[in-house]
C-alpha cells in the first residue's frame, strides 16, 4: 500500500460479509482518493472477508490490508491494532455496517488541512434497517443529535456526541492520550472521546448529514447493533467509567470524575422533568376529553330537554284543541 496516504479507515468486521461488502463500496466511492483500509476480521471466519476483498478491482485492492483475530478481543482491541499496523497521519474508524456521504473524507480531510483542533466531528443521521431475505433495507431515519451546534467537554461528559463513523482525528492524539480502552466492552470510543476532549478542542462540521450510523433494533445474532445487543452492558459501563474518573480524580485532586458524576446526575434529573412533562400532557389529554364527553352529555341533555318541552307545548295545544266550550 501507498505510505503516502495520510488517512487510515480502520474497518471492524465479524462475520457478516455481506456488510463487510456494503462498507468497502461506500469507502471506495469517496471523492477524495488518498486513503488506505485496514479489515481487523475480531474473530469471525477469514474465508468470507478474503472473498470479499478478493472481489475487489485491483486498484482497491491494493489499498487494504486484512488482520485476521483468531479470537475475538473485542471492539477497542480492534480499533488499536488496525491503527498500529499503519502510518497514517489521520484515523478514523468505519464499522462495517456503518456509512457515508461520498463527501466526508474529503470535507473532514479539508478541515483538518486548515485547522488546528484535534479532530472533527459531522453532522450525522441515524438510519434504521431490517434484513429481509438477506437484503439489507432501509425502515426510516432520524437525526442524530439535530440539535448541536459543536462538540464540547460539557456536553460530552453528560453522553457521548460523536459516533466512531462521524469522527476523523489525528494519530498524534493516540501517542499523547494513548490508544482506546481494551478493557471496555462497550463505551470505549466515548471514554477515547473524553480524554480528547479534556485537552484539545474537536470541530464539527454542520450542515447536510456527512454520516450514517446505521441501526437494527430488532436485528439479532452478528448483525445486530452492539448498542442494541449489549444495552444493559452500555449502562453498567457508563457507571464504570464515570467511577473510575472519580476515584482517580479524588485521589489526585482533580475534578473530571466529580464533573463526570454531576453531568450524570443533571441527565437523571433531566430524564424525570421529560417524563414529568410527559405526565402533565398526558393529564391535559384526559381532561381535554373528560371536557368534551361533559360537553357531549351536557348538548344532548340540552337537546333532549329542547325537545321535551316542545313536545309538551305541542301536547298541550292539542289538549286545548280537543277542550270543548
């Protein structure tokens, strides 16, 4: 592979060629050119991603490299040996079920080109899927976090804003902050994200989606989501993490653990003003239609009433009518 290429795309795969496939054709139909990919395969069967590959054109071909885990070591470990076989002076990680605009490399390249942040994040849409007989098909989409405007320490802390898919940065980040959290099942591209962010500032890219984090709620087995599949490990996690910064923190004076556990709360305290306001909707709903079933009765009594006494008048006249002199 070219040295040259300042851009490394780090390619996670576990049997499941078909997106493998889907993945190499949206990185290979970027307009900007000077990239290599690195396929870490954490554990699946070598056959079907060497297929893949194998069918490539030549010309792409010669651009990606394929690093076989006998055994799965997971996520984070996965990311770390893709960016420790190359060279390149910009990272970023594209799962292989994720996708992109055919613009974020050369968008997010450019950025980095005129710019000092540590790395950029875009403006990025979630897209949901089913697989139907095999086939992957789009059920709908959504955007992600429509409302930021950039990417802070701030918000950060509370949850993570920025999706492996959406962030390009530079390698020079893993020499100084060191490479993602092996030990993390889940949560170690937020935890990355933190350490980033803790000293340098990350850009965001705003206007039309540049990329597509691809999910499949109902999806199980190796293709479902890990977000989906390990939901329960997503929270434990976040605790864990949001810990660990604390008691380092209070051993050594510092506050990020202390901020940390904050954030956590105000997004609990957060969580139950939206359920509160969702409670006095649904409160308003019942008194809106209590409202209008007594409007109902209180028309139809009217009605009825209306009704009686005009057949009573009309009674009445008959009897006057029949009354003989």
């Amino acid at each position: 592979m070219p040295a040259q290429d300042p851009v490394a795309v780090i390619v996670r795969t576990k049997n499941r060629p078909h997106f493998l496939q889907r993945a190499l054709q949206d990185i290979f139909d970027q307009t900007y050119r000077s990239f290599r990919v690195v396929i870490v395969n954490d554990g699946g069967s070598a056959g079907p991603v060497e297929n893949v590959v194998a069918g490539l054109p030549e010309t792409a071909r010669e651009r990606v490299a394929v690093l076989h885990n006998k055994q799965s070591l997971g996520m984070e470990a996965a990311s770390n040996s893709g960016v420790q076989s190359c060279d390149s002076e910009y990272i970023v990680i594209h799962d292989d079920d994720d996708l992109w605009h055919p613009e974020f490399l050369e968008r997010t390249v450019f950025y980095l080109n005129n710019s000092s942040d540590a790395g950029v994040v875009v403006r990025t849409q979630i897209r949901y899927e089913e697989i139907v007989d095999g086939q992957i098909l789009k059920t709908g989409s959504e955007p992600f976090w429509e409302g930021m405007q950039q990417i802070s320490l701030g918000d950060m802390l509370r949850i993570n804003r920025a999706v492996p898919i959406s962030f390009l940065y530079r390698r020079s980040l893993h020499e100084e902050l060191g490479y993602f959290n092996e030990s993390l099942p889940v949560c170690g591209d937020w935890e990355f994200n933190l350490r980033v962010l803790a000293r340098h500032r990350i850009g965001f890219l705003d206007g039309e989606p540049l990329a597509f984090w691809c999910q499949r709620p109902s999806t199980g087995g190796d293709e479902a989501n890990s977000l989906f599949a390990k939901a329960r490990d997503h929270e434990r996690f976040d605790r864990s993490i949001r810990d660990d910064y604390l008691r380092r923190d209070l051993s050594s004076g510092r506050d990020l653990g202390v901020l940390l556990q904050i954030s956590a709360m105000m997004a609990e305290q957060e969580q139950m003003l939206l359920e509160n306001r969702q409670q006095m909707v649904r409160m308003q709903e019942q008194l809106t239609d209590a409202t209008r079933r007594l409007e109902h009765i209180m028309m139809q009594r009217t009605s009825f009433l209306a009704r009686a006494g005009t057949a009573a008048a009309r009674l009445k006249g008959a009897f006057k009518g029949t009354r003989r002199p």
